[in-house]
C-alpha cells in the first residue's frame, strides 16, 4: 500500500512546508508504520509506510543519498530481487540488507532514467537528481500502483491520491468534458485524462521526467518488450510456466502477517490459494494463508461447490460472505473521500472481504485478477492462421471454439470475417476504418446528448489509434491493449484505492512482469485449445486444482448486483427529498436527457423483476450516469 507526494518549484522557489505536510496527511490510512516528509530547494517529497515485506522494516523514506543528491519517495515492491542484484553487481550475502527504495536507486545510480525497464515489480515513485535539476517518475507495467499529478509553467504536483493532487494551489478543477463522455457512454479508452481538466495519471508503462524546462512523456515497455516463448513440445510450454508461477507466487507471499486471498472457484483464483497452499506445506515459515469468498445462495453466480472442492483439497474452512447492495450514501461519502467517482456496486460487494481481511490483521491480499488478460485467448488468432495459410487448421480451431459441428461453411465464414481485415493493405484498412467509423458514429446511449457527443470529440478519442490494432500479428496486440486500456487502469485505480483504505496490498501475481511477459509470448494455440479457454494455465496447475476445478468452461456474471443496486435508488435520494433520476445536476449541464435516462432505467428496472434478459443492456451506462452524478454534486456544484 504506502503512499506518496510531492511538490515541484520550476523555478526554485522554496515549498511550503505547511503544503507537503497537508499533502502528505491526506493519505495518512497508507501509512500506518509512519510518515516522513523531505525538502531541498524548491522540491518537497512526503512519504506514507506500511511495512508490508522484511526489507519495508528498515526502509526509511523519503530516501536520500547526500553523495549522490538524490532522494526518492516509493511506492510498492521489487520483485525479482536476485535477478535486479546481478544486474547491478550486488552481492546476493548483502541484498536482504538492501530496501526496495535501495534497489531502486542503485538502478538509477546505474542506468538512469533508463531503470524503470530493469525493474520487475508493482510501483509508482518519484526520484530527484540533485545534479540534472530534475525528477523522474514512474509507474510499473500495468498501472497497478497509483500515480495522480498535476502540472503548469510554475510547478508540479503528484500524490498517490487524488484528494493529495488537489490540495496543490492554481489546479484547474473544471470538468473535463471529453473524459466525462467516455464513461457517459462506457467507452473509457484515456489512461491519462481525469474528471479534472487539470489533473492527470501517469499512464502505466511510462516515466515522466521533470525538469525547469517542461515535462517529458516516455513510454519504457511494451509489445516490443516481448520476446517469443518457442518450444517443441507442449509438457516444455507447461513446466515453464508451473515453475515460472511458483516462483512468482512464493515472492508475493512475503509479509509479516497473515495473507489473505480471494477465491472464487475460478480457474485463476483457485489456481493463486492452491499454488499458495502447497508453497505453505513445503515452507512452514511461510504466514499463515486465509482465503475469503463471496457467495450468492441460490443465484446462477453462486461459486460455492468450487470454493468448497478448493477448501477440501488443501483442507481449510471457507471463510464466506454473501454481500449485499450498500446504499447510496455509501457511495456518496466514498466520493467525499476519494474526491473522485465512487467504487462500481460489483466492486463495492468485495467489502466484507475487505473487512475479514482487515479483521484478521492482513497486510497483504492476494488476488486472480490478470489470468485472463494473459491466458484467456483471442479470435483474432484467425487472421495469424489465415496469414499463414492455415485453412484446415483454422476451420478445425472455430468449429472446436464454438463448440459447433453443424454447418462448419457457415463457421468458417465468421471466422474468415475476423480473420481477413488484418491482411487488407494498409492504406485499404485505415480507409475502410474511417468510413466504417463515419457511417456507424459512436455508440452511445440514447439519452447522451447529440451536442455534446459533438462538442467533446468523443469519436476522435475513442476511435482506434494504433495501427498494431491492424496488424497481421493480431492476437500479441489484443492482449496487451486490452491489458493496457483506459479500462483497465481505471479498474486498477479502483482496486489499490479499496485496498488501501482496509489497511492492506493487494497483490496480483498473473500480473506480474514475468508472467506477462511468458504469456504475451506463447502461440495463440496453447490459450485457446479444442474449445478450452486457459488451456496452459489449466495444465500448470493440475496438481493443485480440484477436477471440477480444473474443467470448468463457465464464468460467473454479476449483472444482478448492478440491477439490484438500481432498483434500490427507486427511493434512494441524491438531493434532498428528491430521488437521484428525478432531478440531475449532469442533465443541468447538458450532459444527459434527463426524461431519457430514468425511462431506461424504469425499463430496467421491469426487465429485470419480470426476469427478461435485457435487464443488464444498460447497467454500466446508469452506473456511470449516477457515479458522475454523485460526483459533480459533491465536487462541482458549488
């Protein structure tokens, strides 16, 4: 968890102390083990600690080396310790005495602002070199750790909150329209925009350097950053990545206390707490694994028998919860504290695992989240076969995913129709992507305002970007993207900030650096084999997976604790007396059609009491309708 902050003077003027300070209490729930602020010149840099691994116990920050005028403020953890060591020539007798904010400035003291592409692990942090005048910062490959700034001609502010970032003087605090669009119309494709014109995240994957000249944007890792996993046989791809995930695994179970996991009988979450608990009866120094599940009695998305499988196989007692729908004014005191958007409802019913996690003295929680970004597979791995003239293989491979032996001219068609744009020139592609685009407009909800879809370009900024999204190499690029996208890093956004108000770290270990890196790196086929999603996965962890476990094919859906939500604002009330759909601030402003918007939700909420599918056509798009709302009245209305 931790946190940081800080405040640049371009021109060297002193920072007020008082400033840093504020700052640096406003995340003081990151910092339970303690607080530090550090100044120089016209730099300010405050520090929040939870000591979440052995090396956090001696690890003062802000940390500075007066020989070197360097200091850096951190947060997260190193990875890969041994690897990093070698690399910088350390001897591995003196790396348990070594911090990870020590690692990290023996990387840069090494590379420069070249070091964030030497380093495996989950971090946001900010280093000031004395000697070049400036700061660099960073953020890890996926964005997992939070890093919010704001910047001008005069100065430059960061903090792993956004409610750090605003306390800077002269932010533009207005709107900002265009980011208010995308999630309007649930199309969120920015890693970089906030609801704030004038405060921005650092997009994951990326350093800013920060100097008395401006701010320099570079991207460190990406799909260059991968290298193919060949091997001739199958059993030589899974011994890999069984060994690769035990490795990373046992890393993330590093902590001085208790450590907590989700499970929900997926294959990911199981496959996380039965590679834990096998690590645990080999290792017995290893703290004591609690895992914690949600369960939803007599609904489709009860997980149940697979969690109570998982629990008989490594023989623990579930630690169970069957969530309910919190009230609006949960949300809304959630936005008075983050200063942003409230968590999604199917984010908010994780909190009584929150709270057991917390009861039970965790400092670290494992997580599933990343197995199927990595592991999942693409369609798009027709347009490769199709490249290589595969046609048997790719008829073979669709008939098998759609588990469909009827009509396979009909299949083979739908896959050559996802296959063959890729291979159009490229002057061809981008045409048809511009024209396609004009006819269909964007997709958006019919109370979204014509004017403003207008006024905000909302088509320029959630039209594809990247021509690797026509590139013949089609299936590598879907998953990092996907991996990758404003989406994504919202979501991971969401997830660190609820961590860190239950006094924990959420760690991922799919999404760890290696485990990306393999996964992005293996042919399609071993994703996605003979209509089985995971295929690798799966076989990598036969020995700690329960047989039922292990051959799964469906996944849960949690459309029913958005429309319960929605149904309960029936009488919640936003403003007064009056219920949230009835009289809107962002309808006010010109950003909905009022009358629209609570017609679509009055036929959601029929649908889904009268059980009709349709239910959850609309959900996301009324959730961000209400969490835009709930924030504009607390942050901008007045």
């Amino acid at each position: 968890m931790s946190g940081i902050c800080g405040v640049y003077h371009r021109d060297g003027r002193p920072v007020d102390q008082t400033l840093i300070a504020r700052m640096n209490d406003a995340a003081g729930f990151r910092g339970p083990d303690g607080g530090a602020i550090w100044f120089h010149a016209g730099l300010g840099l405050g520090h929040q600690r939870l000591v979440t691994t052995s090396e956090h116990r001696s690890a003062h920050q802000p940390l500075h080396r007066r020989e070197a005028e360097l200091c850096l403020t951190f947060h997260g953890r190193i990875d890969d310790r041994h690897t990093l060591a070698g690399g910088l020539g350390l001897s591995q007798r003196d790396l348990p005495r070594r911090s990870d904010a020590d690692l990290v400035l023996d990387a840069y003291e090494r590379w420069g602002r070249d070091c964030p592409r030497h380093l495996v692990g989950d971090f946001a942090f900010a280093l000031w070199d004395g000697r070049a005048r400036g700061l660099l910062c960073a953020r890890d490959i996926l964005g997992i750790k939070p890093f919010w700034y704001a910047t001008d001609a005069r100065r430059f502010g960061f903090g792993s909150e956004v409610r750090q970032v605003l306390l800077v003087p002269g932010i533009d605090t207005a709107p900002d329209e265009g980011f208010v669009a995308e999630l309007l119309i649930d199309q969120v494709t920015s890693n970089r925009d906030t609801l704030y014109r004038g405060v921005k995240r650092l997009p994951p994957a990326h350093t800013l350097w920060v100097d008395d000249r401006g701010d320099h944007l570079e991207r460190y890792w990406g799909l260059g950053s991968i290298r193919d996993v060949r091997y001739r046989r199958d059993e030589d791809y899974v011994e890999h990545l069984r060994t690769l995930f035990r490795e990373v695994v046992s890393e993330h179970l590093e902590s001085p206390a208790p450590v907590g996991a989700t499970l929900s009988g997926g294959v990911d979450s199981s496959s996380v707490v039965g590679m834990a608990m096998a690590l645990r009866a080999e290792r017995p120094h290893i703290p004591e694994i609690l895992p914690f599940s949600l369960v939803f009695p007599g609904r489709a998305c009860d997980e149940s028998p697979y969690i109570h499988q998982v629990a008989r196989r490594w023989g623990f007692t579930p630690r169970t919860f069957e969530p309910s729908p919190p009230p609006l004014s949960h949300h809304v005191a959630q936005v008075a504290d983050y200063h942003y958007i409230p968590d999604v409802p199917n984010g908010s019913m994780s909190d009584p695992i929150r709270r057991a996690a917390r009861r039970n003295g965790c400092r670290v929680v494992l997580s599933g989240l990343g197995g199927d970004e990595w592991f999942w597979g693409s369609r798009l791995r027709y347009a490769d076969q199709l490249r290589h003239g595969a046609v048997l293989t790719l008829l073979r491979q669709s008939l098998a995913d759609h588990h469909l032996a009827r009509r396979p001219w009909l299949r083979l068609a739908r896959a050559l129709w996802i296959a063959a744009p890729p291979l159009l020139p490229s002057g061809l592609r981008q045409t048809l992507r511009r024209t396609l685009s004009h006819a269909q407009g964007v997709r958006h909800p019919p109370w979204i305002p014509k004017d403003f879809i207008r006024r905000t370009g909302i088509a320029e900024r959630v039209a594809p970007s990247r021509e690797s999204a026509f590139s013949p190499d089609q299936a590598r690029p879907w998953h990092l993207e996907h991996a990758t996208s404003g989406w994504q890093a919202m979501m991971m956004d969401y997830e660190e900030r609820s961590a860190a108000r239950f006094g924990y770290e959420l760690r991922h270990p799919f999404d760890d650096r290696r485990i990306v890196e393999f996964g992005l790196g293996l042919p399609d086929d071993l994703r996605w084999r003979q209509g089985q999603r995971k295929w690798i996965l799966r076989q990598a962890n036969l020995e700690n997976l329960p047989r039922p476990v292990a051959q799964r094919t469906d996944k849960a859906e949690f459309g029913h604790v958005f429309s319960e939500w929605l149904m309960a604002m029936a009488k919640a009330k936003a403003k007064g007396d009056r219920p949230i759909f009835s009289s809107m601030s962002i309808g006010a402003v010109g950003w909905v059609h009022e009358r629209l918007l609570r017609e679509a939700w009055q036929t959601t909420v029929r649908s889904y009491r009268s059980d009709n599918p349709a239910f959850s056509r609309w959900n996301w798009h009324l959730w961000h309708a209400v969490s835009v709302e709930l924030w504009y009245n607390s942050m901008q209305a007045n």
